[in-house]
C-alpha cells in the first residue's frame, strides 16, 4: 500500500479547501456511530452515538464496552497492519485478546477447556452472523457527508470475510436493507443504493480519505497513536515514523540492485574476457618465440636436405671421374695376367716332360716308397710321444715308478690298473650308499624335530597338553556342529597326576593314553554328535564317550590305585562321571616292586611303564616315538619337556648330515682314482708308447732314402731340371696372382665406388621425384662448404661437416622451439582449464597446432570484444554511480533537507503553544551515530567521491566499491535498509526552552518521557500528537481548513494530574479538533465536561450485552453519584 493516500478520481475534491464565509464548523467531523453485532454489542437491534459534528464523551465501568466503540471506529479508518485494538489497556497479553475475529463472534469471557488449562473463550455469535459498523462523517461548513460502512463475518470453515462501503451522503444501517439477503446479493444489491462495494480494505482506503481529506498514512498512524496518548518511548521513532514522509528506501535499494546486476553482469564478462587475455598474452608471447624458431628450423631442416643433394650431385661427379681412372687401370692389370697365363702354360709343358722321365727311373720309383714311409712313421712317433707323457703322469698320480721300458712291464701294469680299478669302484659305491643312509636318517630326524616343533607352537597358544590333530578334530566337529569346544572336553584336558606322585607319571599316562584322547560328549550333545560322527571320515581313529547327567557313585580313594593318584579338574562339568569311570576302569595296584607286582592280584603296574591286565601284560618301551604326557590342564612341563627333545633331535639332525657329508666326500675322492685307472687300462698296446722304438724305425727309413739319392747321377740332373722349373713356375704364377689380385682390388674398389655414386644419385634423384627445390639453396650450401675441391676419399666426411654444420643450427633452433613449446602448451592448457565451462576444448588442444587459433582468438577478444564490453562498462558504471548512487546520495541529502524543512514547520506551529508558564517544547535533530547509519553512509560515500572527474580505469577500481555496498545491502538487507533511510540519517529530542533566550541551555531536555508523572506524560504526548496531527491534515495555519478533524482519546488522564490533564484537552481544543473522549466514571468527569458537548453511557451489567444511551450532563453526574455510594469507581 502506498503511503500517500490519492483522492479517488470519481470524487472530485471541493473547489476550495477553506470556507470562511461560514460559522459552522470546519473539517469532516464524526457525525453519527452505529453498530451492530460486534462485541458484547449484541442481538439484532444496532447501537448508535450521535455526536452531530460535536466533540463527546463515553464513558462506563470497566468492561462496559467503551474500548469496543474506540475499535470500531478504528475498524472503519485505520489500515490492519497498523492498527491495534484495546489501545487503553496495559500490557501485551490484554492486546492479544482483541482481534478482529474476537470481535465478530462476540468474545465475552472463558470456561473451562477440557484440552487446555487456560480454558476456553466463550463467544456469543456463531460463524455467518454479520457484524456491521457504521459511520458519518459531516463537513458543515461545506454541507458535505460521507458514510463509511464495514460488514465482517467469520465463515464455517473459520475464515474471515469483509465487504467495505463507501458512500457520499449520509446513511444509517437500517438504509443498507441487507436483512434477509445472502452474501451474495450483496454487491448487487449496494451498489444500486449508491455505495462503493470493495473486498478489500485498500481501494476503500483510497476512497474514503480522498473524500474525508485525510492525506497519507502517517495521518492515520497518528490518528490511531492518539488513542492512548500516554506517553512517548522514543522522541526519535515518533518523529521517524509519524512526522516524517516515508522514504521509497526499499525501491531506492532494489534500483540499485538492479542496476549493478545488469553491471556486475557486465564486468563479468569484461573480467572473464581481461582473464582470457591476460591468460592468451604468455601464449602468445610464447607463440612468438615458438614460431620463429620453428621457422628458422624448418628452414635449416630444408637447407640440411638441399646441402645433401647439393654434395650428392657433386660427389656423384667426383666419383665419375674416378671409375673411369680405376677401370682403366684394372684393363692394364687383366692384360698382363693374361700374358703370365701364356707363360705358364710352357713352364707347366716342361715340368711334365721331366716328371715323365723320372717316373721311368726305377731308384725315383723305391724313393717315393721311403718317403711315404718317413711320413708315417714321423707321424706315429708324434702320436706316441703324447700317449707316453699322459700314460707316465697317469702313473705317478696313482703312486707307481713311471718308466714302463718294456712290453712285459706294460702288460703287468695293464693288470693292476684292471684289478685296482674294480677294488676302488666298489668301495666308492658303498660310500656313497652309506652317505644316502646317513641322508635319510637325518631327514627323519628333521621331520621328527618339524612334528615337535609344530606341537610345542600349539601347545604355546593353549594350556592342555593333546595333539593337534586331535584338537583339529575336535574343531572341526565344533564348527560344522556350532557347539562350544569346551562343551567337548578330551578326558586328558580334565586330568592330572596328583603332585606328590610324579615319579609314578610315566606309568600313568601309558595307562591312561586311551581314555586321554577321548571326547567327553554330553547328553545333550550326544544325538547331533553321534550322527554327525557315523557320516565323517577323519583318517584317525575318533574315541568319545556319551556322558549322562548326574553326580555320579561316590568313590572312596585308594592311593595304591591308579584312580587314587589321579586329580580331577576342580570345575569340570563331568567331576563325578570321571571319578566313577577311573574307578571302574583303572582300579591297577602300583607295585613298589617286582615281587610286589607278582603277589598282588588283578590289574597292577609298576614305575617302568610295566602293566599288568589279566594275563595281558605289555611294557611300553618307545617313549619318544609316541607323545604319551597327554594328562593335566597346565602344559608348561610338557613344553619344556618336548624343547629338550626338539633339542637333541636337532643336534642329532646336525651329527648325521655331517656323517653324511664325510661319507660323500670320501666317495668324491676315489672317483679320481677310478678314472685314472681306467685310463690306463684303455691303452691298448705297448708300442702306443714305444717312443725310442719308433724312433729307430723312423732313422732306418731316413737313411736308406738318403743313400738311394746319391747313388744314381741321372736321377740328380732330373731332379735339378724339374726343381729350377718348378722355381720359374711359382715366381711366373705369383706375378700372375698379383695383378689377378691387383686387378680383383681394383674391381672391389670400383664397385664401391659405384655403390658410393649410387648412393649419391638416390639422394639427388628422391629429391627430384619428391619435386624439392633444393637448386634454390645452392648458394646458402655454399656458404657451409670450406674452399677448396672434393677429394675422393674425403667425400662423405666433407657432406658430412657440411650437413652438420647446418645440423648444428637446425638443432639450436629447433631446442628454442622445444623451449619455447615448453613454456607455450602449459600456458595454453592452463587456459583451456581455466575457461573449460566455455566449450573452448572442443575445438583446441594444448598443442602446438591450436596455438594460432588461440592467438587469433585473443586478438579478436582485444580488437573487437574487450574494447566494446570495457565502453559498455564504463558507460553503465558512470549511469550506475551518477544516476543511481550519486543522484541517489543527493536526493537522501535533500530529503534530509526536507525533513529539516518539515521539522521546522512543526517547531514553527509548537512555538504557539506555551508549553509551561514561560516555556515552549521544540523538535531539535542531531546526525544520528547508530552504526548501521554510519556504515552505510560510508560504504556510499567510497561510491560516490569525486564521481565526475573519474578516469576509465578510476571507474574500474571504484567498480569494487559500489560491489561491496550492494554486497551489504544484499547480505544484510534490513541494516541496509535503515541505513539508506534518511529519516534515520538523523535522531531526535524535544527542548523545553524559553522563548526570549533560545540561546540558553534548554530547561528540560527529553528523548523519551521516563522519568515524567503520568500527568506530565500526557501532557507531553499531547503536545507533540496534537501539533503532529494538525500539521498531517494540514489544518495548522487556518482553522477553516476542510481537513479531517476526529481525535479520539481513551483514558489518559491521571486522576491526581487535573492540571496537566486540562492542558491537553487545551491543547486540542486549540487546534479545532473534535474530541471522542473515554474515561471511566469516577471524577475526572468533571474534567472533560467543558470540552465536550454530548455524554454517551455505556453499560454491560451482564458482561454478555453492552448498551450504550446519550444522556445529559445532569443525568451523567447523577449516575455518577449513585454509583460512589454503592462503593463503585
């Protein structure tokens, strides 16, 4: 709801404000109330108040009814959301009871409620009935009426409904001819009798004040304050909300947030795009680097290639050249072997004719026997020689002389080499089968000691002393049965020799190792056992016995027994079942003695583990092969006792691998012997190693081949001729050789040099094909090449300094592009990862292929996006700060100005008013120092300094400013508002000063009214309500002023404060107001009597009818009297 009130447009204002051509009073004044249905005012018939214009009076006992009346002129005038019902009444739980509802159903007190403790209200109307208020207010001056009217009802459902009727002219209920009408006519139906018909309060607002001249809302708050002037809490929220014009703060506040948002819409972008640059700039920087040196190198990567062609094609000519020097040398070689060959070929025709001739000489012929037979024998003595030096170290290996000078001493060496070699074998196998047995007894040992060692580990994480594999059977029993282990003792676990008889604990357990291993299965057990058992294979043998419930016989104790040395567990379940079966079972005598042992009768048994049953007698001699320590719950002996054996196993383990070992390296050292005598056997004969033998043979030959040449001359020429041939033959043959061999060089050579020319033309022809100009960079090649020709055999290593030299600087370009590309793709995947909500990596990668892209991009951002987005901003940040804060800040600057103006304008009309004797009260403002004020002025202030003369980039900085000022609006919206409100901008104190010297300290100073009687209170609140009243409806300056002129007032006036009470009604009186008084019916009647002209008395005496009737003063006083002397107030 606005807080100026229009006049509507069908109700046209009269032409003057002011009739002074008249008598009759000026201003709508209240003519006429009616009700009906509302409150304890109930029953069909309506209740009226004539006041014809006239100030008056109600009065009545406490809970008559006056307050109803109050309210229901405030229902017909005053805006819900600040109006309140039972204004006289103190404290907040009475203003709780009044509502309108309450009002409508008629509350009229309580009972008791069987669901609360408070209990009940009690209503007099049911929902539907129809509450009707009714009023006229008249313009005498003007000869003008208007009515107001209200129908309220609460429907079955418990909602409120109200209609709002508005009519120029005067009426009473009776003229809204509604009885016997439904709700639904109504509208019909009132509006053909001229009335407004509204179904909400706000456009009968803006009707009725139009027509009664009431013109804003503070006029009504006022109107409603005036009710209980009692006191004023706080000068300074009185005149904030009552005597200043209100301030649109909150669509001051919602521009500028809208403002900024298109803004901060705005320099997001503008900050998203400067992001984007400033994260493109090292990527292009970069970019820069990268490309240069990428171009350089793929420059000098062309160059590089071109310089191999270049060389390529002027090596090919080198190579030319030489080919043909090489080959034709290579002819000149060819032909001289040729030459030789022809040669040759005489020489080998004379060799034969001589060779001829020798073959028919009869000594040539017996030569060539000898000589074949030197060349075999020389080659046995070789032979022998090596066999005899083995054969004699053989020997002395073996311990033997090792001269063997003759056959007979060869053969006998040869027999005991045989004899001793079978003797050694033999012996060497028995010592190595020896060592396989010490071998596995070791092993058995090991196992053994592995066995032990596994029961001490389990024995170590229990206490009891049986075997794992028993106790493994018994877990997995336990487990696949869900039965508790110790529900499944062994007999063992339960069990002990007596302390005082361990010598006789050998015996014992022998005796006793059955039953030890024995499960003890309750009866309860003992079914589910039993079947589980009968289908379970445990590969051992399983013993368990059914245990009974009961005690079991008593057993007197014999300590010659058995059962008498046994101990039974003190907290076992089965304590007398075992001692019956000990008894039963195990009633053997121990015998001291072996004569002892004969004599007694039945079972005995004796220390040693001898046993006696019957005639069955058995002595258990394998203690260690079998764990027979089973009995007792403490396991520590046993422990002990088991170490000590994995002891001696384990050193006897150590004692037999060591046998063991010595036996082996026993049968090792043999194996030598053995073969050497093997060896010696495979000799196969004595002449194997007749050495000085075949020496003599091999002298014998030599000489008669000697003696046969010089003996026939004729041989001797031959010979001669054929070696002197044979001698020009090798020297013709290797001249030959050599330039065959020449020649073959010179061949290898041209074809390598072939192979190197061909090498070259590839290059210079891939070139070709692959359509590369490497002709254009002949000149740049040159520049890399030393001076001077190409040699043949420097040709590759001359390509070779050439291209790397170019190589060099292709690779210092291309590690300035790897660097430079180490620096370009982090940056361009940082901006890809900082700007991925944009899509950007769908279209670019951090490679360096996209880095053009992107830098296209950025340049686009600067050229086009960046400049049109930064104008943007600044043109709405200067709209932002000139139009909306600057602007804004001088118009709650010149609010305050005005509401300097409006205060003056009050003080001017309160300096009329002689407050006391020779004192008058004004309205003095200071700048307000609450902290919400003072922050939001300077959080505005940061906005708006020296706004005018800001540079672009000033606007920039200042845009954080303005951000943080509607950060604080947004996140603390009501401090905001009361910030920004400028009627907060400053407090307020009412002065009571002299008028002739206001420069003067002020006689009274008052923020508040504490510390006032009540009379002084009032008279407080009177003097700043009645001046604030008459300056809202404008009627200060002249009393004929057509303005709204009701004030009503209910019980204010202290009973002991005739004189301050006096001054208030005054004080009204002054400003032409007309008054609806309420007091109660005591004395301060006769206060009021001078300034009303008509006394309305209002009656409950049932507390569920309220009646009210005018009477005359006269009357009122006589009422008055007669309720004294009944003792009423």
């Amino acid at each position: 709801m606005s807080e100026a009130i229009a006049s509507p447009a069908d109700t046209p204002p009269p032409a003057s404000d002011v009739n002074a051509d008249t008598e009759a009073p000026a201003g709508f004044r209240l003519q006429a109330v009616e009700i009906c249905n509302w409150g304890t005012f109930h029953g069909d018939q309506h209740y009226e108040i004539e006041l014809d214009g006239r100030s008056a009076c109600l009065t009545g006992l406490n809970g008559s009814g006056k307050s109803t009346v109050i309210d229901a002129i405030l229902t017909l005038l005053v805006p819900y959301e600040f109006r309140h019902y039972n204004v006289a009444a103190t404290g907040s739980g009475a203003k709780r009871e009044r509502s309108l509802r309450t009002y409508i159903l008629g509350a009229y007190g309580k009972e008791e409620s069987p669901e609360s403790s408070r209990g009940q209200t009690r209503f007099l109307r049911k929902p539907g009935t129809v509450s009707i208020l009714l009023a006229v207010f008249r313009d005498a001056s003007f000869q003008r009426s208007v009515t107001l009217a209200q129908l309220h009802w609460v429907t079955a459902s418990g909602e409120h409904q109200g209609r709002y009727l508005v009519k120029e002219g005067e009426a009473r209920i009776p003229d809204l001819g509604i009885a016997g009408l439904s709700v639904n006519a109504y509208a019909e139906h009132l509006k053909k009798l001229g009335w407004s018909y509204d179904t909400t309060f706000d456009p009968y607002l803006g009707k009725f004040s139009g027509l009664l001249r009431i013109p804003t809302q503070q006029a009504l708050k006022l109107f409603c304050r005036t009710v209980s002037v009692k006191d004023v809490p706080s000068v300074t929220e009185f005149i904030r909300s009552l005597m200043l014009e209100p301030f649109p703060v909150a669509k001051m506040l919602e521009d500028v947030e809208t403002h900024f948002a298109d803004l901060d819409h705005i320099h997001t972008q503008l900050e998203d795009t400067k992001k984007e640059i400033r994260l493109l700039t090292p990527v292009k920087t970069h970019h820069a680097t990268y490309a240069a040196a990428a171009g350089e190198a793929g420059r000098l990567a062309d160059l590089s290639r071109a310089a191999r062609v270049v060389m390529a094609r002027d090596a090919s000519v080198v190579l030319d050249q030489a080919i043909a020097e090489q080959e034709q040398t290579r002819t000149g070689h060819l032909a001289t072997a040729e030459r030789l060959l022809g040669d040759l070929k005489k020489i080998d025709d004379t060799i034969l004719s001589t060779k001829l001739a020798l073959a028919q000489n009869k000594t040539f012929v017996a030569l060539a026997d000898l000589r074949k037979q030197e060349a075999d024998l020389s080659s046995e003595l070789g032979r022998a020689r090596t066999t005899r030096t083995a054969y004699e170290t053989w020997l002395r290996a073996l311990g033997r002389e090792a001269t063997v000078g003759s056959p007979e001493e060869f053969a006998r060496v040869r027999s005991w080499a045989r004899g001793e070699s079978s003797e050694q074998d033999s012996r060497q196998q028995r010592l190595l089968k020896d060592s396989g047995i010490k071998e596995a007894e070791a092993l058995g040992v090991r196992q053994r000691a592995t066995t032990l060692s596994e029961e001490i580990q389990s024995l170590d994480g229990r206490r009891d002393k049986i075997p794992k594999e028993h106790r493994d059977m018994r877990r997995q029993i336990c487990e696949q049965l869900q039965i508790g282990e110790a529900a499944l003792p062994f007999a063992g676990e339960l069990l002990d020799v007596s302390g005082h008889e361990v010598e006789w604990r050998p015996s014992l357990e022998v005796l006793l190792h059955g039953f030890a291993l024995s499960v003890l299965v309750p009866e309860d057990h003992y079914r589910r056992f039993s079947a589980y058992v009968d289908k379970s294979e445990f590969r051992r043998r399983l013993v368990y016995f059914q245990v009974p419930k009961g005690t079991g016989a008593n057993v007197t104790l014999d300590s010659t027994k058995a059962y008498g040395k046994i101990v039974i567990k003190p907290d076992a379940w089965c304590r007398g079942w075992l001692q019956a079966r000990l008894f039963d079972d195990f009633p053997h005598h121990c015998a001291e003695t072996m004569e002892e042992f004969w004599q007694v009768r039945g079972p005995a048994l004796t220390r040693n583990r001898h046993i006696r049953g019957g005639a069955r007698h058995t002595k258990e001699t394998t203690h260690g092969a079998r764990d027979f320590d089973l009995l007792g719950w403490s396991n520590e002996a046993k422990i002990a006792e088991l170490r000590s054996r994995l002891t001696h196993l384990q050193g006897e383990a150590r004692d037999l691998d060591a046998q063991a070992q010595k036996l082996e390296a026993q049968a090792k050292s043999l194996k030598g012997g053995v073969e050497l005598l093997r060896k010696l056997t495979e000799v196969p004969e004595y002449r194997a190693i007749d050495v000085l033998g075949i020496e003599a043979e091999l002298m014998a030959a030599t000489q008669r081949r000697e003696e046969l040449e010089k003996a026939d001359g004729a041989l001797q020429a031959l010979n001669a001729a054929l070696a002197e041939a044979e001698l020009e033959r090798a020297n013709v043959s290797q001249q030959r050789d050599q330039e065959n061999i020449a020649a073959g060089k010179l061949e290898e050579a041209i074809k390598e040099l072939r192979r190197r020319r061909g090498e070259f033309v590839r290059v210079v022809n891939a070139a070709a094909t692959d359509d590369f100009p490497w002709q254009e960079h002949e000149a740049e090649v040159a520049a890399y090449r030393e001076q001077g020709q190409l040699t043949l055999r420097g040709l590759e290593q001359q390509t070779k300094a050439v291209v790397e030299k170019i190589e060099e600087a292709f690779g210092k370009a291309r590690r300035e592009a790897e660097a430079a590309e180490k620096l370009l793709l982090p940056a361009m995947a940082s901006f890809l990862d900082a700007t991925k909500d944009k899509g950007y990596s769908a279209d670019w990668s951090p490679v360096a292929g996209c880095a053009p892209a992107l830098v296209a991009h950025m340049n686009r951002l600067v050229e086009e996006k960046f400049h049109d987005q930064e104008q943007e901003f600044n043109t709405m940040m200067r709209t932002v700060l000139l139009k909306e804060l600057q602007v804004g800040d001088q118009g709650l600057k010149a609010k305050i100005r005005a509401n300097q103006a409006r205060i003056e304008e009050l003080n001017q009309t309160l300096r009329d008013l002689p407050y006391n004797e020779d004192t008058i009260v004004q309205i003095v403002s200071r700048p307000s120092k609450e902290h919400t004020v003072l922050t939001y002025r300077a959080k505005l202030e940061d906005c708006t300094r020296h706004v005018i003369a800001m540079t672009d980039a000033q606007l920039l900085e200042r845009f954080n400013a303005v951000k943080a000022l509607v950060t604080y609006i947004r996140e603390h919206r009501s401090e905001a508002e009361k910030g920004a409100n400028p009627n907060h901008w400053d407090t307020f104190a009412i002065a009571e000063i002299r008028p002739e010297a206001p420069e003067e300290d002020p006689v009274n100073w008052f923020t508040d009214s504490d510390g006032n009687s009540g009379g002084q209170k009032a008279k407080l609140a009177c003097t700043i309500l009645a001046a604030a009243m008459a300056f809202q409806l404008n009627h200060t300056r002249n009393k004929h002023s057509n303005a709204f002129r009701l004030v009503m007032v209910d019980e204010i006036f202290a009973k002991s404060d005739d004189v301050n009470s006096a001054y208030a009604l005054s004080i009204f009186e002054k400003f032409d107001f007309q008054l609806l008084l309420v007091t109660p019916r005591d004395g301060r009647l006769k206060l009021v009597q001078p300034y009303v002209g008509s006394f309305h008395l209002v009656q409950n005496p049932t507390t569920m009818a309220s009646t009210i009737t005018s009477v005359t003063r006269v009357e009122l006083e006589k009422a008055a009297a007669t309720t004294e002397d009944d003792g009423n107030p």
